[in-house]
C-alpha cells in the first residue's frame, strides 16, 4: 500500500464522527488496520469486533470512502498536513483529551509539539480594557520567555483576533482553530490576517474536511480543540454565557491551567471571568508575570538593550496620532476630513498603524490612541 492510498483509508476512517482515539485504536488492533476495515465485509467486521454497529454497514464505509477521495485530492492540491492521531506530529497535548480527533488538518509548518501553547479566548465584543491586556500579555510572554510562546485562539471577532494580531506584532507564531474546512475563512475580513498567520510560521487548523457544510454546532466543538492544544488558558472577557466560557471549563476538565481577567462587577464583558475565579475554575491573571510564575516557565536573560524611546512616524502617520491625542477618539470619517485624506488609502494607514501598536480600534468604528504600560 502507497502512501496516497494509506492517507486515503486514514482520511475516511477518521470522518466517522463517533469515534475516539481510544475506540477507534481498538478497532484497528483487532481488524489490522484502516484499510482492513474498509475491506472486510459488515458481517466480518462483526464478528471480529464482537458486536455490530452502523459503522459497520457497507453503506456508511462506501460512502466514506467515496469522500475520501475527494478530500484527498483537496489535500494534495492545497498542501494540506493531514495529522493522524497514531503521526508522530499529532498535537500530543491534544491526544490526551478522550474527545480529540482522529485527523487533524492543518496548513501552515507550525510544530504542535513545541514550545509553550497559550489560549486566549473572550468575547466577540471585546472592549478596549480586554484589547488592551490582550497586547500586553502576549507581548510580555514574547518578549520574557525562554521559549517562544505559541498563541492559540479561534479566528473570531474581538478577543479571538486581538490575540493573533498580538503575536504577529510581537513576531511569534499563532494558530486559528477553525469551526470549518480549510477551503474557507470565516469571518471573511479575517482571510489577510490568516494569511499571515501562516506565512509567520503558524497556522490554521481543523477537523472538518472541506467538503463539510458550517453549521452552528460547530463553533462550540471546535472550542475543544482549542483548550486541548494549550498549556494553558487565558479569558481576557466574557458574560456568563458563551463560549469562551465552555471553552475555559474544557480546559479544567483537560487539567489545563485557566486564567482570567477580572473586572468591575457592573461590566457585563467581566461578568464571565469573575464567575470562572469566584468558582475557582480560573486563577486571577493581571499581566504576564502570573502566567510565568504559575506555570514555572523559564524566562529569557536579560540581554541589556536599550528600548527605543521614539517612534519615527511618517507626516501621515504623525498627523494622525496628533488628532487622535488632542480628540481622545475619533471616527474614520472625523480623522479623513481632519487631515485631508482619501477614505481607502486611510484605511490602510489605520491598519498598518494598528498593528504598530500606535492606536487601537473600538466598538463603533471609532479610533483611539493606544494604550502603553
């Protein structure tokens, strides 16, 4: 059997979604392997498992099959790793969850075995206060640690992208977990940052074949996968529902290390995180230094560098912070007419400026100075 042929019967026996690494190891040890499985008959299959099930069924394994080709030929296409649950390139932190998945499909030459993985999650609606304290802990943890941290979160609106565009800035790699194939990008304002994501050395993943529709559902499993590829796990906001907070209690149950960010009681976005450390299923997290400390996590040596000072901005750039500093907050169309620009190329002026960590975006189309500890 061919490689080809071998990622084929792994691609279709891992799209039967009832299966577990633990059920799906013992399955294969009695019938010798995947491709065994697809070509026994139902009635042996039964017989050498001792049991029937739909599994089973010629039907369903056809059927399997028949999407597997498809799926491989996506595969081929779009270099794809497809990461098998007994591939030494498996996620190992993810293995040891019962629920893991028995494929993992991934683009990007990030290595999930390496280095430290945090999670952060938190609210589609994040506020400055969650913005803010996202930027600074992962920039702490990219600049202190030993080791490169690896940032992990699920490509989503608010919390989830102010995480990965974080890691960018701080130039360490960070993975997007998705609720969907890898033949898409949702929400589709985020493709550029996904992109870079992969170009950067991290990457997006997920368990879902291309062939497979979105639904809803979805978006809580995947949160699964998430708090089972880290080491541990940052709420930076959240209400009392969501999933952030399904996330958040699937790494307890994963033993993982939860943290959160606490606020003022009034604010609804805090309401979430104070809930988890009142219930003791998450620790008190401020900064990177309860997260270093908690986890005993080797820092960097000092190097004695001295940090610049004064960042040199271009006359676009330096008119644009003056408006900012001198307004407090201001919108697109405020800041275009006030330093007489065209809308699209300020867009972009705005985007690059995000980035560098000289403004911040806010609920309402509204920009912002940046906030500096």
């Amino acid at each position: 059997m061919n490689g080809d042929d071998s990622l084929l019967y792994r691609v279709a026996f891992s799209s039967l979604r009832s299966l577990i690494p633990r059920l799906a190891g013992d399955i294969l040890a009695r019938v010798g392997g995947e491709e065994h499985f697809f070509s026994f008959t139902s009635g042996q299959l039964a017989a050498v498992m001792g049991f029937n099930n739909r599994l089973f069924s010629d039907q369903m394994r056809s059927k399997a099959l028949a999407e597997g080709e498809r799926e491989l030929d996506f595969i081929r296409r779009n270099h794809i790793r497809a990461l098998y649950f007994t591939d030494d390139s498996y996620p190992r932190r993810l293995l040891h969850c019962d629920d893991a998945p028995l494929m993992l499909y991934a683009l990007g030459d990030c290595d999930f075995n390496a280095g430290h993985y945090v999670g952060v999650v938190g609210t589609r609606h994040a506020t400055p206060y969650g913005n803010a304290f996202v930027a600074d802990l992962v920039a702490g943890l990219a600049e202190r640690l030993a080791e490169k941290p690896v940032i992990v979160s699920g490509l989503a609106y608010g919390v989830d992208i102010a995480a990965h565009k974080a890691a960018l800035e701080a130039g360490i790699p960070t993975i997007g977990v998705l609720a969907h194939g890898l033949n898409t990008i949702y929400p589709a304002t985020h493709r550029d940052i996904a992109a870079r994501m992969v170009r950067s050395g991290g990457a997006l993943v997920s368990d879902y074949r291309s062939l497979e529709a979105i639904h809803k559902g979805n978006f809580l499993a995947r949160n699964r996968i998430v708090a089972g590829l880290c080491d541990c796990l940052v709420v930076a906001e959240s209400d009392v529902k969501g999933g952030a907070m399904v996330t958040a209690r699937l790494a307890s149950a994963y033993s993982r290390d939860v943290f959160a960010l606490p606020g003022r009681v009034s604010d609804r976005f805090s309401r979430g995180c104070n809930r988890l450390i009142s219930d003791c299923v998450a620790q008190l997290v401020s900064g990177p230094d309860d997260i270093i400390e908690a986890m005993r996590w080797p820092e960097r040596e000092p190097e004695g560098v001295q940090h610049e000072l004064f960042v040199e901005l271009s006359p676009d750039e330096q008119a644009v912070s003056d408006l900012l500093q001198r307004k407090g907050e201001a919108t697109l169309n405020d800041i275009a007419v006030a330093v007489n620009m065209p809308v699209a190329r300020l867009m972009g002026l705005l985007i690059d400026m995000e980035f560098r960590n000289l403004l911040m975006a806010v609920p309402g189309g509204r920009y912002r100075p940046a906030l500096h500890t």
